[in-house]
C-alpha cells in the first residue's frame, strides 16, 4: 500500500503589516505551482488580498477559510481553483474578522486549522496571514511546519521582530515543538536607496543563514499584477519582479531539500 506523503504547510507571518506577505504567498506559490508542484493558498487575513490577488470574488462566509477555521465548513469542499494550473486556494472574507472573538470560547482553539487542513494532500500549503498576533495567527503557527518571514528593507524593518521570535518560541514550547524557520526575506529593496542596503545588511548580519539570498525588488509591475487580480508571472513574466520570485521559489526548494534546477 503506497503511502501518501504529508503536505508541507508554510505560514507567512510578520506582525507588520505592508511587509510583502500576501505578494510573497501569492507569487512564491504561483512559482512552485509553475514547476509542476500541486499548492494550495490559504487566505488567513480578513482583508482578503491573497484572494483578490488571484482574481477571485470573496463570496460567502461559509464557503470561506472563516468557516473552515470555525469548524462550519470541510475545508475540501471551500477549495477553488485558480487561474494558475495546480494552484488551488481557500479564500477569504471580511467576516474571518469575527473569528478572533468567536474563537475565544472554543475548545482547542489553537488547533482548529491544523485540524482542518490534515487530510488535504498537496506538496505545498502556503497561509497568508494577518498582520497581529492573535488566535488566527496562532492557529496558523500550529497548523504549519515551517515559516516565511517577509521582512521590508525599510527604517524600522527589526522593529517588532524579536516579539515575533518569542511568539514563535512559545508556540514551540507549548503547542508546535517542530515548527521551524525557512528564512527571512527580504522585501521592497530599493538599489537606489542606501537605507535599502543598510538594512538588508543588519539583518544578514544578525540572522545571518536564516535570510534568503533572494531580495524581492521594488517593482511597479508587482503592484499592476496585483490590481489587474494576476500574479506577477502572468502579468510580466520578465519583469525583475518576477525573476525574483522565480529565483526564491528556486531557493526555498532547495532549502526543503528539493533541487528543481
């Protein structure tokens, strides 16, 4: 009897918002889906930008990752297709921003979305998460096995970061011992703005092999696909936008071991 291999589930979570993690789970999926790897996105952030990112309508509540997450909906029956070949996504809705408070009264209410996404089977599971910490973000720690962690070349790009390492920490200590740190990437590098540089040399400094050598660019072309509903590479597959997130889908195989060269 052939058994089925465990999907591995990726949360993309910084406390900031504005840092690149929906542009992060939207493309770095569509890159590894384009390869010929089976992805599921799911839309963990009530504003629900991941979803519009792939052009799709938010719909109804219950057919949302609100209702997977509350226990409402099977989370195979929520799934859609997108317009990317072998990426699949659980969508969002506005009303996921009730969840925090509904979640509170419920029995395992960290372990709701791990629950829920344990017998789907795809190679690749990427969660978009909210900015904060919260149950939903907990959930989604708990649920995962590895983290990306966007993190803008910006002045106050460290700000915040240790509170995530701690967070990360006690999920660790408490409810997810295996929870490992795929890298840090570093998002919005501006070439021609020294600050840019600076930063993005402090943090391969001090967290030194944890940070991906891919660096996602400013790019205008990144910002047009997501507001034509596309991802960077049907949009503008040669634009720099999308050669480097084609070269961090290549970097983080290789970091799971995986050499799709």
């Amino acid at each position: 009897m052939t058994s089925v291999r465990s999907s591995s589930v990726i949360a993309i979570i910084n406390q900031k918002g504005g840092v690149g993690k929906t542009t992060t789970a939207v493309n770095l999926a569509t890159a590894i889906a384009a390869i010929g790897r089976k992805v599921l996105v799911v839309d963990m952030d009530p504003q629900g930008n991941a979803t519009t990112g792939f052009g799709m309508p938010k719909g109804k509540k219950l057919n949302s990752s609100y209702g997977v997450l509350l226990g409402l909906s099977d989370a195979a029956d929520v799934i859609r297709e997108t317009i990317v070949d072998g990426l699949f996504l659980i969508p969002s809705t506005i009303d996921l921003s009730a969840a925090e408070v509904e979640l509170f009264s419920l029995q395992d209410r960290d372990c709701k979305l791990k629950q829920a996404l344990s017998n789907l089977h795809y190679d690749y599971i990427f969660i978009d998460c909210p900015p904060g910490f919260g149950f939903i973000n907990i959930n989604a720690l708990n649920a995962a096995n590895k983290i990306i962690i966007p993190l803008q070349c910006e002045f106050y790009a460290l700000e915040g970061l240790a509170q995530l390492f701690n967070t990360i920490q006690g999920v660790r200590n408490s409810i997810n011992k295996n929870l490992l740190i795929s890298g840090i990437v570093l998002t919005m590098y501006d070439r021609r703005n020294n600050m840019s540089s600076v930063i993005a040399n402090d943090v391969r400094t001090h967290f030194k092999h944890l940070v991906f050598d891919t660096v996602i660019p400013r790019n205008v072309r990144i910002s047009e696909a997501s507001s034509y509903g596309k991802p960077i590479l049907l949009h503008d597959i040669k634009s720099i936008g999308a050669i480097a997130h084609i070269e961090l889908a290549r970097e983080f195989l290789n970091r799971e071991g995986l050499n799709d060269k």
